[in-house]
C-alpha cells in the first residue's frame, strides 16, 4: 500500500449540530507514503458540504513541507465555529504523522 491514513481529534465547542453526534471532531488523513501529500480529507463535521470544503482546503498540501500553510489556509478560509477545532485536529494529525 502507498498511503498512510492518518487521524486527529480535537473537542468540539458546545452548541454546533455536530454536537448532536460527538463532542469530539475527527479529521482523518489519507497521505501519500513517499511525498507526504494529502490525497484525501474528510471530518466529521455535520454537513457534507463542509466535509467537501475542508477536503478541497487540504487536499494536496504535503506534510513534509510542515502545516504552516494548510493552518493558515483553514483559518481564512473556514469561518465556522469548529475552524479551531479543525486546526487542532490537523495538528494532532501531523503529530500522527511525524511518528511514522
């Protein structure tokens, strides 16, 4: 196999829809072995549309390289209130990742 799939967690903040499932949001990972590149997103926020976006934000950044520009990608283009949620998230991924 040549990917790796990778997960994050980070807690919620309280009265989002979300909330209604878990406390917790999830953001998993699937990231090339060699290069690193994110080759898929998703999350478990409560609406397809924003699985789709967080996905289009970070789908082909390479974690070699670092989360500095994903990090910032999210945080100007996500405005919800789970963006520091999902920051979090990521970078409990990449912590994942660096173990690797």
């Amino acid at each position: 196999m040549n990917t790796l799939f990778v997960a994050g967690h980070s807690k919620l903040p309280t009265g989002m829809a979300a909330n209604n499932i878990s406390d917790t949001l999830t953001l998993t990972l699937e990231v090339d072995k060699k290069y690193g590149v994110i080759l898929e997103a998703s999350c478990t926020l409560a609406t397809e549309h924003s699985k789709e976006y967080v996905n289009h934000l970070l789908k082909g950044y390479s974690l070699k390289e670092g989360i500095e520009e994903p990090i910032k990608k999210l945080s100007l283009g996500y405005l919800g209130k789970a963006g520091k949620a999902l920051e979090a998230s990521l970078k409990d991924a990449y912590k994942q990742y660096q173990l690797t």
